[in-house]
C-alpha cells in the first residue's frame, strides 16, 4: 500500500472511531452524481436516443417490408403449387384413361 493510501485508511479509521470503515455516500452524494453525470453527458444522451430512435423506426420499416416480401412470396408459391397440383391431376386422369385403354387393347390382341 502506497503512503497516500496508508494515509487515507487512517484518516477513515480515525473518522469512524477506529472502525475502519470508509465514510458512507449519504443519499445526496448518488443525486449529486446522477446531476454530475448529466451535467456531462445529458447532450450526448439525447442525440444517441435520437440516433437510437431513427435506426428503430428504419429496422422497423425494413422488417415489415422483408415480412410483407415473404408473404408475397409465400402467396405466389401456393399459386403455383395449386396450379402444378390441378396440371398433375388433370394429366393422371388422362393416364388412368390411357391405362384403361391399353388394358382393353391388351385383352383385344389376347383373345
């Protein structure tokens, strides 16, 4: 320990009776900071909330304009599934028929 803070522990100690604790911030002592530290930085704390404030509302705007392109894609992606789901469908009948079809013109040609 340095003699300054030799110094400094005895005169706490000689403060509180010998006890040796450090004297205790009163509840103006944590005010008087809060003040302090505004005092210093209150300028710079508004302009980063404001900062802080336009880069949320511009996230905000991006985030909806990706959620809206996904449903939009989402919407044309079901579109299209529906409609390759009718053409498959529409092209099995034709096959059922044509199954059927050779079926009658194998049985034709065996007997």
């Amino acid at each position: 320990m340095s003699a300054r803070q030799n110094t400094k522990t005895n005169q706490n100690t000689e403060a509180n009776g010998g006890r040796g604790e450090t004297p205790a911030v009163g509840s103006n002592g944590g005010d008087n900071v809060d003040k302090i530290r505004e005092l210093l930085f209150g300028e710079q704390m508004v302009g980063y909330e404001a900062r802080f404030k336009t880069l949320e509302a511009k996230l905000t705007a991006e985030i909806e304009s990706m959620r809206q392109a996904v449903e939009d894609g989402l919407a044309e992606l079901r579109t299209h599934l529906e409609k390759r789901a009718d053409e498959v469908e529409d092209a099995s009948v034709a096959r059922a028929d044509l199954a059927d079809s050779l079926e009658k013109l194998a049985a034709k040609l065996r007997g």
